[in-house]
C-alpha cells in the first residue's frame, strides 16, 4: 500500500487528493489536507474519477478491420497512420485534442502539428474563449473570493464545481451576500443564495440583465460562472463586468482546460464542426467528441483515416479506423493549470501497462 | 517488568532524529529486522512538516524516515488496517483516535488484533495544516516554511526555526481567536490510549526519553525484545514522574471536559443552523467514506439517492441513516468534519450523540470491550 499526493484530473478546479495504491493499482483515495486549494476536502466525482476512468480501458491497439475492432502490433499500427499521413496534405489533416492533456503534453502535440505544418487544431472548450484576447479583464482568483463582498453565480456551482462552493460559503459565513441564477429554480446553489434569478436563455438574461444585480455590482465583487450557452454570451458578460468594474472567475470545464488555451484553439461548437467539416484525416487525443454533441448530429464516419489516442474505449474512439492506447492521468507525471491560472505539477502514481505508450512516444513514431 | 518505564534509542541517529529519543522509530525497526512483523504502518512526512502522510514499511532501513511527531497530520490509519493490509503481521503508530477506531473495527471482526502490535502515543491533539500555516503568519509572525518543528508543550505551541530560535504562544490564547487545534482535539478526551500494547509520550519523561506505559503481555514481551536485541534501553521513572504525567493527564482531561460542554451543550449549534447547515449538503458521501466505523457491508444510503434529479437532496435522511447505523460507535476523530467540502461541524452531532448513549447505556466508543446489546451486525 503507497499513498501518493496528485492533482485531481475531473474539474478545473485543480484540487489536491491523495490516491492509495495497491499492488501496481490504484484502489483508493485519501485526504490530501495540506493542499491550498481544497485542504483534503474532495468531491464525490473527484474522489470516485480514479475508478470511472479505468472502465473500458484499452491497453493494446487496436484496428478496424472489415468493420470490427481487432488488436494489431504497435508496428503495424504506426505503419499504416503514417502511409495515410503520407498521402495526404498538411490541409486535409485535423487533430482534437482535449482540456484534460498536461501542458507538456500540449507542447509535444503544438510541436508535431507545427513541425508538418498542420493548422487544423484545437479543442472544445465548451463555449469559453481565449482568455489572452481579454487582457483588460479583471479575473478573480480564489483569496479575492475571501475579500469580495458580493458574489454573484451563474451556473451551479456549488453542486458542480464543490471546492469553489466551498469558497462561497466562507464568504457566506463572513457576512458576504451572495445572488445566483440558473436554468432551473431550484438548485443546491439557488437554496444558498439570498436572492435566486431563473432563466430560459442565458443570452436573453444578459441583454435584460435585472438592475437588482447590476446594482450591487462594484469592483469587489466576483461574477463565477461555469456555463455559457455560446462565445457571444461571454463578450455580453464582459460588458456587465466592465461597466461595473467587478472581477470575474470562469470555471472552465477540464483540468487543463485554462492550460490547453496556452497552446490551442479553443473551439465552440460551430468551429468544431468546420474543422472536422475540412479534413480527411482525424487525430483524436483523449478527445470524446460524441459527448459533445447534445443532439447535433457530429459525424466521424466519413474520414479517409480516423486516429483514436486514448485511455478507453468510448463512443468516439470506438468508431476509429486505429486506436493507439496511451497512459491514464496517475500513470503519467506533468503539470495542469487551473481555472485560475495556477500552474501545479503532479508525480506518477503508478506505471503505465507495458503495451501503452505515452503521448510523447507516439507523437514521436508519426 | 514495571508498568512504567523510560525508554530511548541505542542508536545515535535516531535518538536525534525521533521526537523524545526515537524509542518508538527504534522498536519498529527491531520489528522489522527481526521479522515478527512484516511491515508498520505510520506517518511519514510528505513534503514537510505539514504534510504528514501514512506510510506501509517493509525495508527496515526505511524506518528512519519516520522519526519525529508532526503535530499538522490529523491522519487516521484504522480503515487503511481493514481495506489493504488485514492479512500482513502489522506494528501501527496510533493515536488515541485511531487506537479507538481500531477497538471499534477488531469488535466488527474487520481484522484480527492479534496480528497487530499498537503502539500508542500520547496525544494533545492535532492542527489542520493550511490553517496551522496561517496561524504561524498571523500570530507568530513567521514564514512557515521556516519553522523545522513544531511541538505542543506547557500549554504552548512551540515551533523551532532553521537558524535554531524557539517560538511559543499560548493555545488559550489562539483557541479564543479560533486557531489552533481541530476543534474535535479540543473536546477529545482520551490523551493515554490504553487499548494499545504499549504507549509512549513526553508527559513525565527525563529529556531524550520516552515515558511508557506498558500495557499488554505483547507489549511487554515486546520491550523485553527489543531491550534484548539491543534496540533500545529502558530505566524506571520516578514516583515523581509518574505523578507528574497523571497530573497533565487530568489536567488535559479536564480541558476537554470544559470544550465540550461549550462546543456540544452551550454553544452547539440552534435548529435553525443544522437547518443552514443541511442545505449546504452536496451529498457526496465525503463524510461516511472517511469514517473509519461506518463500514456498513451494503450502504443503505446509496439507495436514498437512487434517481438523481435538479432538486437538492434531503441530507437529513442521509444523516438519519448513518446517526442510526454508527453515531453510538462515533470516536471523535473529526475525520467527517474535515473532508466536508461545505464546512458542516459534522463530527459535533455525531459525538454529541455517542456522548447520550454512553449516558443511557455506558457504552464508550473506541474503549469498552464488547459491542453494546442493541448493535445488531444484521444492518451492517
Ligand atoms: C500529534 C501528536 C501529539 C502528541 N501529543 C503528546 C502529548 O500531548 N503528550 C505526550 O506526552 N506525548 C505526545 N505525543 C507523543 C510524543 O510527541 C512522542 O511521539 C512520543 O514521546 C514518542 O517519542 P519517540 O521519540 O519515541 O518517537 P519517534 O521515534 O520519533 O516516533 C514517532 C512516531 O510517531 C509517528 N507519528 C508522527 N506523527 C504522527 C501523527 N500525526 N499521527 C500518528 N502517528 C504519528 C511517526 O510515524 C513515528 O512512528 C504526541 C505525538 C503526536 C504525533
Ligand atoms: S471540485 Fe473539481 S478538482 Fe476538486 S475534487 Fe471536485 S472534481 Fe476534483
Ligand atoms: S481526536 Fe484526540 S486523539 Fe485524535 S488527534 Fe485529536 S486529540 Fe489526538
Ligand atoms: S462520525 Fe465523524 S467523528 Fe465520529 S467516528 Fe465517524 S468520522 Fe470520526
Ligand atoms: S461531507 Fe458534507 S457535503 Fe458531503 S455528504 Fe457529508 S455532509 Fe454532505
């Protein structure tokens, strides 16, 4: 039995957890209290994230052959990605890459597609923009959430982000009143906030944006929000805050999803489409694309060649042409930056399967 | 052999490596290099002084990385003994808190005490990190990362900087303003777990020796070892002494006793504050997963929360479940209370509970042999 501090990998948040483990596996987690951040406080999802993830592993690669998923040889497999890599140009290849890859892993995968002068990359970063493009913005980090004296949130922040809830409530306990708005009436957040705003559509909210809020807006105050329903909803929200001088703290949705900016476009959904609308062939990393879909019809089906890298079988990488298994987040050491910008390293928990290989190796090999 | 005796390191190393002469770092490794166990479970710094973790050690060469006491390491190894290593010869390090939760397992037949050496320690109580670090800003004015060690003595937190200085203030005075120890450490009452093998502290002890109690026949076959082997050596204390550490031991009893007629009678919280307090609940089972008693086979707090939906949960059916199913077993440790993400004072309605049973019934958590009556293993 090891016990070893990491970061959790399910939110931006960027918690500390300690994770147990036992015979070469990861079997538990244990409080990490002196981590700044959540001091050994986890949430239900970034406590149990360390058994989801390793449902559907995939540890050899794998081909599609007349329609089925078969193993096959590392060789074979990089042999044929690169043939049709070959036979392609730079133009007609796309990588997606996702918010939850360290930022070295970024810096190998940025490397590649520069080295062949690949354009079409990015990823989805459910409707937040690039935060380089708002220099003059005032972004809240969590002591200032300690000194603020308003709080207003959009989003369920307290039940889906729990360890900046947990900030809420300290400003809570200090006097600081809190407003929320959300979809829906009732919510965990909604009954921890003195005043709760229901709305249909987050974009009609902000052009009506309630004088009740707008009034107590100042520049101690923090707008948190972790929905948008498109780009243009954060420009609108960027007008409230700047007529009000308040701080803002957008709670992205992946671990490295503030990092992965540093590197990539991130892309709505329409951009995303484009991208994939563009090219022949699709590389994948850790990219669930399906999962983004909410209905729209996302179609992976018509490429020359479909590239999966990734740590599972899921509703994407099941349907690619090759899937190229890599190592799970406590298998591999590097750094996440949070919502807040904060960068924090973690270490190995424990060794990859021998017949994964890591980002860094595959990048190398195409 | 006397009940009581002094005990220090034969080695040098350890003797100024370990907190009061490394006695108990220098019998876990006549364990391990004896074989009669195959592995300790203890406390190991992380990172530093703050970041005290549990370690499983086979290589007895790795002992000494042990040595010391870190006062920021409100850890507990019970649940770690029952999930990964009920099946190995095992010396623990135990507190109070954990020593009682340990009695509370082996009583469920979570593992077998037999093959367990439990060395006790003295305990004082423990202080959260974060707010540990804070604390020495705010009232020692010092940067933590300065301070190479920290002890609880003469009513003092007492830290020791690199360049050699001492630093004390006064736990009344830093408890008042609400820093210092976890507030469940303040109301603990149990500072000499006796349902260990042998305990061990500084109350009473010459210095560079560690004052022991021994208690069970293993643990006195084990100081006889170990003093054989060369280990350790071992002298008797004075009447004095003896006298001294009951009178410390009252002392912090009776602290106790004072915390916890403030903290559980006049200012536990109102009804309309747990109403405040429940609200808050995300329900993410934080705080029955780190108990270490409630160890129900099939948890029947899943089945509550079946259907997830927009609506908040009614955390007092969940609370219900686990003050029926373990409150009259809750030890006090204020593990709940720490991993609440949303801050609910948790472990103060558990205690204040287990404090009504043991009225009704006399049955003391952690310390009493058999299970009480009504304890039927049916609901486990
Ligand atoms: C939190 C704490 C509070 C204490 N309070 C008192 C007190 O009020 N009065 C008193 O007489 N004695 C107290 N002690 C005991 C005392 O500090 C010495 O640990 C004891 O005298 C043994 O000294 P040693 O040199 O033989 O131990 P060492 O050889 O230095 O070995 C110390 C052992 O304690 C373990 N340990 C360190 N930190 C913890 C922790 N947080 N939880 C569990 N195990 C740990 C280590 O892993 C190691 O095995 C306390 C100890 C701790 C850890
Ligand atoms: S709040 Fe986010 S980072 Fe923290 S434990 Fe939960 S999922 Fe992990
Ligand atoms: S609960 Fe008691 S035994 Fe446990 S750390 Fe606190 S004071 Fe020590
Ligand atoms: S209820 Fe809380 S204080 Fe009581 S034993 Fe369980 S974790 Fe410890
Ligand atoms: S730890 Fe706190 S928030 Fe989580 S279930 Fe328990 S009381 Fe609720």
């Amino acid at each position: 039995m090891l016990i070893k501090h990491t970061i959790c990998s399910f939110c931006s948040v960027g918690c500390g957890i300690n994770l147990i483990s036992n015979n070469g596996k990861v079997v538990g987690t244990y409080p990490y209290k002196k981590h700044p951040i959540n001091e050994g406080k986890n949430c239900l999802r970034g406590r149990s994230s360390y058994k989801d993830i390793q449902e559907n592993r995939i540890i050899v690669p794998h081909q599609k052959q007349q329609n089925k998923l078969v193993e096959s040889s590392w060789e074979d497999a990089f042999s044929l990605i690169n043939e049709s890599l070959k036979s392609h140009s730079q133009d007609e290849i796309g990588i997606v890459v996702s918010g939850e890859l360290t930022n070295e892993e970024n810096a190998i995968i940025k490397n590649f597609a520069e080295s062949r002068g690949i354009k079409n990359i990015g990823f989805y970063s459910h409707n937040f923009p690039n935060f380089k493009g708002y220099d003059d913005l005032s972004f809240a980090n969590y002591e200032d959430l300690k000194n603020a004296n308003f709080l207003f949130i959009i989003g369920n922040i307290i039940v889906d982000n729990p360890l900046i809830g947990r900030r809420v409530f300290m400003a809570k306990d200090n006097g600081v009143p809190v407003f929320s708005a959300d979809y829906s009436d009732l919510t965990t957040t909604s009954i921890n906030s003195d005043k709760h705003f229901k709305f249909f559509s987050f974009s009609d909210f902000l052009d009506e944006f309630p004088n009740e809020i707008k009034n107590e807006l100042n520049k101690d105050s923090i707008i948190i929000f972790n929905i948008l329903e498109s780009i243009d909803n954060f420009d609108k929200l960027v007008e409230i805050v700047k007529k009000s001088n308040s701080k803002i703290l957008p709670v992205l949705p992946g671990s490295n999803s503030f990092g992965t900016m540093n590197y990539f476009l991130p892309l709505d959904k329409n951009e995303l489409k484009e991208l994939l609308s563009k090219i022949k062939v699709l590389i994948t990393v850790e990219a669930d694309i399906l999962t983004y879909d909410d209905g729209d019809n996302i179609n992976l089906h018509n490429f020359d060649s479909f590239i999966a890298i990734d740590t599972s079988l899921n509703g994407t990488s099941s349907i690619a042409d090759t899937i190229l298994p890599t190592s799970l987040w406590f298998e591999k050491s590097g750094t996440f930056t949070n919502t807040v910008g904060t960068n924090q390293s973690f270490e190995k928990v424990i060794e990859a399967p021998e017949t994964t290989n890591s980002i860094e190796h595959i990048f190398s090999e195409l | 052999m006397s009940k009581f005796l002094e005990i220090r390191s034969k080695n040098k190393d350890i003797c100024t490596l370990g907190e009061c002469g490394g006695s108990i770092t220098s019998i876990l490794q006549y364990l391990l290099e004896t074989k009669v166990v195959d592995g300790v479970l203890n406390i190991k710094k992380y990172d530093d002084i703050y970041d005290g973790v549990p370690v499983f050690i086979t290589d007895p060469k790795e002992i000494l990385e042990t040595a010391g006491s870190l006062h920021c390491a409100p850890t507990m190894v019970a649940d770690l003994i029952s999930e990964y290593l009920d099946d190995k010869k095992l010396a623990v390090v135990v507190k109070p808190c954990d020593a009682m939760a340990i009695n509370e397992l082996v009583k469920r037949n979570r593992f077998n005490s037999e093959n367990l050496f439990i060395i006790g320690l003295n305990c004082g109580g423990t202080l959260m990190p974060e707010p540990a670090q804070r604390m020495f800003e705010l009232f020692y004015d010092l940067n933590p990362e300065d301070i190479i060690k920290e002890e609880i003595d003469k009513g003092q937190i007492i830290v020791l900087l690199k360049d050699g200085t001492e630093k004390g203030v006064k736990i009344d005075e830093l408890e008042e303003k609400g820093w210092g120890r976890r507030e469940n450490c303040q109301r603990c009452e149990v500072k000499i777990p006796r349902n260990t093998d042998i305990v061990c502290g500084n109350w009473g002890a010459t210095e560079g020796w560690t004052f022991t109690e021994v208690i069970s026949e293993k643990g006195v076959k084990l100081i006889n070892d170990a003093v054989k082997d060369g280990f350790i050596e071992s002298k008797t204390p004075s009447d004095k002494q003896i006298e001294i550490r009951a009178k410390l031991e009252k002392i912090m009893e009776k602290l106790a006793d004072k915390f916890q007629k403030k903290q559980l009678n006049t200012e536990y919280p109102s009804i309309e504050k747990w109403d405040e307090y429940w609200n808050r609940c995300i329900e993410c089972y934080g705080c029955r997963d780190v108990c270490p008693i409630c160890w129900c086979n099939e948890c029947e707090i899943e089945r509550f929360f079946e259907n997830e939906s927009l609506t908040p949960p009614d955390p007092l059916t969940f609370q219900g479940v686990r003050l029926t199913h373990m409150s009259f077993s809750c030890i006090n440790c204020g593990q709940c209370e720490d991993v609440c993400p949303v801050h609910i004072p948790l472990s103060k309605i558990y205690y204040k509970a287990q404090k009504n049973y043991r009225e009704n019934t006399g049955y003391i958590a952690g310390i009493t042999d058999e299970l009480p009556p009504l304890y039927s293993p049916e609901n486990e």
